[in-house]
C-alpha cells in the first residue's frame, strides 16, 4: 500500500464504509478495500497494467467433479450425518 502514495493522481482518501465493515467485521468483503477508489484483484486472478490502462484476467477457477454415483442427495445426506453423529463417512 505504501507504493500507492508514491502515484500523483491517486488521493489516499479513505472509504468509510470500508472501515466501517472492517471494524464490524474484522474483514472487508468483495474488493472493497480502506481507500476509496482502489479496489483488490479477485481470488484467482491477475493484473496487467501498463501506460495504457490496466486489464484483469481469471487464471484458476475451482472445478468440482462429483465421483461416480454421489449425487446431490447423497453428499447432502454425508453432510448431515457428519454433523449429527450418525456416523461419518471416510474423511
């Protein structure tokens, strides 16, 4: 953050609402961040930028592939009995 005070035309003023989630939360959430007008890169991304602008591109995206014959209905159920004790299944 100390370099973003080294650019002129940024103005290090702060987002209120932003601090406000962060001492209500202990977290800010989305890409909010305490100053106005600077915003985080997403989880899973990258920043390209350079004199002409800046670009944002997705590297990962989480994939989930269910395994043969565990449908919804099934890994709910798992989850459920996880959480009552009825039983856990291999974790």
């Amino acid at each position: 953050m100390k370099a973003l005070h080294l650019l002129p035309w940024l103005r290090a003023e702060a987002d209120p609402l932003a601090v406000l989630e962060h001492f209500t939360f202990q977290n800010t959430f989305g890409e909010r961040t305490f100053f106005r007008g600077v915003e985080l890169i997403p989880a899973g991304h990258w920043m390209l930028a350079d004199a002409g602008g800046a670009c944002t591109e997705r590297y990962w995206e989480l994939e989930y592939a269910e395994e043969a014959g565990r449908g919804l209905t099934t890994g709910a159920r798992d989850v459920r009995d996880v959480f009552t004790g009825a039983g856990p299944p291999s974790l």
